[in-house]
C-alpha cells in the first residue's frame, strides 16, 4: 500500500515538474512564444481603460496590447507588458526602470517636457458620461455638479479649465473604472474620460442606463502616443515601426478587430 501511494507521488512530482518548467519562460503578451533574438522590453500600462488595456483575468489586453506587440514585433524586439497603474506609469518612465509606456496615454506640450513620445497612433477626445435621464448637455453645465475624474488624466485638466483647479465638486479616483463606479453609486453627476472608453462602457452596460454627451468646444482633439524615458533611442526605432504597421496593413487590422471599422490613418499621419 506505501509502495503504491509512494509511486503515484513520484508521478505526480514528475508531471508537476515537467508541466511546471515551462512557466518559467518568458511568455509574450499575445501567449505565442515567438522566436526573436531581439532584447526583451519592459513596457507598463494601467490596465483599468477598456477597450485600450484591461484584465480579461490575469490577463492584459485591449487595443493597445496588440498595437504594442505588432510594433515591438516589427521592431525586432520582445514584450513584456506590466499594469503598474496609471501614476506609476510616469514615476516608471522618469525613472528609467520601464522602456516604454502605453497606455492612451494623451501627448501634450507638459508632458513632452519630461517624456518622449513616439508619432500618434489614436485620435481621442474627452467626453462626458452621464446617466440616460440627465440633464447635462454640455462641458459648461457640469458647474455646480460634482464630476468624477481619474488623477493625472486630461479628463481631469479639462474639468479643471471649466470649474476650476482643485475645485471641490471635482472627485478624483486612481483608476477610471472607480470614476465609473462612483456615478453609478450617485457619488457623482458625470464621469468626463476619453471618448472611446465611455462609449465602450455605454455600450457594453446596457443596463446600467448611461449616455454620452460630446462637446467640441470645451473638449480638445488628442493623440494617442508611446511614451519613453527622454533621449531613449527606442523613439526613432518605435516611430518607424509604428509607420511600417501603417502601411503595411497590420494596424488596420488590429483597428478592425477592436472597433469594426477602418481607421484614419491620414490623420494620425497628418
Ligand atoms: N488619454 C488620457 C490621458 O492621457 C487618459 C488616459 C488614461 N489611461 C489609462 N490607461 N488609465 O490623460
């Protein structure tokens, strides 16, 4: 009987052993192991922005999860991708401890002073989610409404432009999917976060009963780029790569699978 119960034991130490090895690999996001005898990157993320980067359980993926690896693929190089969370991005990046960031991560003239951005890959703009039955229409009727916002975002800037900074009425949250959570609890009137994202979220919780609300006028264009510590040589290598997928069909590709349609790849160009 001990000898019995012995040998299954060895078995099953010998399977977990055998199974096991494999885990130790470095496993691309895309869970192929691709043959590349290029360097492998540490690129970061906050993974709590669907449809761009979010967990789908342990796993990282979204829009920018295959743009990246179609981009470090072309560029000769191996990804592994890390959700930090959205400020750690930065303090990442600043300090050279990550090579690169993605994350809709909007470029804008105060961020180009401490980063490196590579050509724009997404148009975006901000945008107001509101529950079905409000009355919000515009970016001047969220004053005198308390307005949730994810830190460090445009969103939050462009609250700020209109009700003031450091306004009282202005909740901000780590993460976007906790703005969300405090208008759906009634914390807040209105979320403002990139178009795509509120869309998406509208979309996808029919039954949570929210819409949309655009305005031009108090929300600016913006592009979408890849983020490195400044001066990295990755930049040069990143844009061409970035361009390469441009014309070569593989990011209308990725941009069709996410969104279903083709993207405008002249404006990004433009
Ligand atoms: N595009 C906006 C910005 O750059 C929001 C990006 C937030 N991204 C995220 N993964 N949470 O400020």
């Amino acid at each position: 009987m001990k000898k019995v119960s012995f040998l299954v034991f060895a078995m099953v130490a010998c399977l977990l052993l055998v199974t096991g090895c494999g885990k130790d690999k470095e496993v691309s996001t895309t869970g192929k192991e691709e043959e590349s005898n290029g360097k492998t990157l540490r690129i970061v993320t906050d993974a709590n922005y669907a449809p761009f980067e979010y967990l789908e359980g342990d796993k990282i993926v979204g829009f920018d999860v295959d743009f990246i690896n179609a981009v470090a693929k072309e560029a000769g190089y191996e990804v592994k991708l890390e959700s930090v969370g959205w400020d750690p991005i930065f303090v990442e990046i600043e300090g050279k401890r990550a090579d690169v960031a993605i994350s809709a991560i909007t470029v804008n003239d105060e961020r180009k002073q401490s980063y490196d951005f590579s050509v724009p890959y997404f148009l975006s703009t901000n945008k107001i989610l509101v529950p079905e039955d409000s009355d919000i229409k515009s970016g001047d009727e969220l004053k005198g409404n308390v307005i949730a916002v994810q830190t460090g975002t445009t969103g939050q800037e462009a609250v700020e432009k209109l009700l003031g900074k450091n306004h009282k009425d202005i909740k901000k949250f780590e993460n976007n999917n906790l703005a969300i959570q405090e208008l759906l609890k009634g914390g807040a009137s209105a979320v403002v976060a990139d178009n795509t994202v509120v869309e998406e979220y509208v979309k996808n919780n029919p039954d949570q009963k929210l819409k949309v609300v655009e305005d031009s006028k108090s929300f600016n264009e913006e592009f979408y780029g890849l983020m490195f510590p400044k001066g990295s040589e990755l930049k040069s290598e990143f844009d061409k790569a970035v361009n390469a997928i441009y014309e070569n069909g593989k990011y209308a590709e990725i941009y069709k699978e996410w969104f279903g349609t083709d993207p405008d790849i002249e404006t990004l160009k433009a």
